[in-house]
C-alpha cells in the first residue's frame, strides 16, 4: 500500500484574458500549493474500489481518482484495479482544488506502485484531460498558469506564508461562476512579471471570479468584508470559490464550518507532498 498527501491550492491571482470557442476561459493565474490536504491509500487489487471519510464525495467512476486511473490504463495500456481508501479534509466545491489534486496524487501512486512506466513530465500532460488545475500539481507547489490553467511554467518557492482558509456552508459550481464573468471588463496585461514579484515579497492579489461569484452566491460580499474587519490584510476568494484565504495578523472569529490555518508548502522534485 502506497500513502500519499493530495494537498490543496491556492490562486494568488486570477485574470481571466478571455472566453474561448470551446467554451473554457483562457486564463493566467499565479497557483500555490497548502499544507491542508487529503490523505490517500493507494493499492493495486483486482478491481476499482473507493471509500471516502465524509458521505458527500462520489465513490463511483464519476470521481477524478477513477478518471486518473482510466486515463493511466488508457495511455499505458497496463491493466490493473485500484484500491483506493480517500481521507477527506479539503472541502468540496471551494475553489481549493481537492479534486484535481486527487487526480494528480492518483496518477504519482499508479506510476509510482507500478515502477515507473512513464515520465512525470508525460503524466502532466497526460493529466490536463481529467481538468484543468490537475497539471499544476506536478509542478513543485508554485506555478504561473495559462491556456485554461493547463500549461504549467515551473516558479521558485515563495517566501513562507501562514494564512487562514475559510468556507461557508454553501459551495459554488465552477461552470456556474465562469458564466457570470463579465467578458466586456477584461484586462490583458502580461502577469508572469507580477508572478515573479511575490518571489520578492511585492504580492498582489487578485481575483477576476470573485465578483461573478458574489453574483451567484451574494452572502460572500458580506463574508469577505467580516473577515477584512477581523483585522487581515488580504482576504480573497480562491478559484471560482467559495472558500477564500486571509493573510495578515487577523484571526477569524466567525462561527464557519470551515476555518483552518494552514501555510505554503513545496515538494522536492522526487518526491510527492
Ligand atoms: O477543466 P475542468 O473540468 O476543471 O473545468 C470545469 C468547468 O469550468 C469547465 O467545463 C468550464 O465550464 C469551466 N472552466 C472554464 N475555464 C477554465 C477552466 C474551467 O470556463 N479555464
């Protein structure tokens, strides 16, 4: 049996430069990963099986660790079943990016439980078929992000951060969000000089889905601006939301079903997080 972390994400900026014709948005996003993660057993068997900690996850072939492992059978040819016991602590719909990790982790286990068939570069590409965010995840933790956040360019670790991640009940549907952009105030600058400031501690943070999100679910507008009066510097929406993460000496003493401090992490290149 193979144990793995599948950590979240965080956006620490988010520009949306346009709606595509295929329907996805093309994007350019700076992507850091956090220590809060789920915890993955991984073993081969003779068949597909998933449990899951908490009721609200599938465990049938629409859950991205499912889509990984056909998509790894698909590419290799190999055949084998995956047995797969996911312990769950990053919340769902968040904009944490908790699927698309597990995806990723999955395809490092099979490489990894399967002595090493294919190149962790060719499993990146491979991966951006199950989604978009999946690629990240085997860059190093940070990344600067474009196309629909598929095409990864490798960044040095940021300076050491503390924070506070926050969700409400509610989740958001990301097709939902990117529906509610508003394509007409779009800005098209060239952000990878803005990516490599906060590796000089200048950070700019911003989210071009945080005001089609407050259109979806308005009681965030009023959730963003308690937590700035707890006293953070930065309070963001992550992603296409809702949770949002709040940087500075503030804590958060709202009553949230979810609020943990966490901080950026980093792997090293062989190993996974
Ligand atoms: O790639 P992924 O399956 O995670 O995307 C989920 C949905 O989010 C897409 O179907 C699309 O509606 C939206 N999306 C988008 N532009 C992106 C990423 C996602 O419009 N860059």
């Amino acid at each position: 049996m193979l144990t793995l972390r599948s950590p979240a994400k965080l956006n620490l900026f988010l520009q949306i430069v346009n709606r595509r014709e295929d329907g996805y948005h093309n994007l350019a996003s700076l992507f850091q990963t956090i220590e809060l993660h789920d915890t993955v057993h991984f073993a081969l068997s003779k068949e597909d099986h998933l449990t899951c900690s908490v009721e609200d996850i599938p465990t049938d072939s629409s859950n991205l660790i499912f889509k990984a492992a056909d998509l790894f059978r698909k590419k290799t040819g190999l055949r084998f079943g995956l047995n797969v016991r996911l312990e769950k602590n990053i919340p769902s719909q968040a904009g944490l990016g908790g699927g698309s990790s597990n995806a990723a982790t999955t395809l490092w286990a099979l490489n990894t439980l399967l002595d090493h068939p294919v190149e962790i570069s060719e499993l990146a590409a491979w991966s951006s078929e199950v989604g978009s965010d999946v690629p990240f995840f085997f860059s190093q933790g940070t990344a600067f992000c474009t196309g629909r956040g598929e095409k990864v360019q490798i960044l040095d670790p940021l300076p050491p951060c503390t924070l506070w991640i926050v969700k409400p009940n509610e989740g958001l549907s990301t097709p939902d969000v990117y529906r509610r952009v508003d394509l007409k105030n779009l800005s098209a600058c060239n952000l990878l000089q803005l990516a490599n400031q906060f590796g000089a501690g200048y950070s700019t943070y911003f989210n071009d889905l945080e005001k089609a999100a407050f259109l979806v679910l308005p009681e965030l507008k009023a959730l963003k601006a308690s937590l700035i009066e707890c006293g953070f510097d930065t309070v963001l929406m992550t992603g296409s939301g809702s949770a949002f993460f709040c940087i500075g000496d503030g804590t958060p003493t709202l009553n949230l079903p979810f609020i943990q401090k966490t901080q950026f992490i980093n792997r090293k290149a062989d190993s996974w997080y």
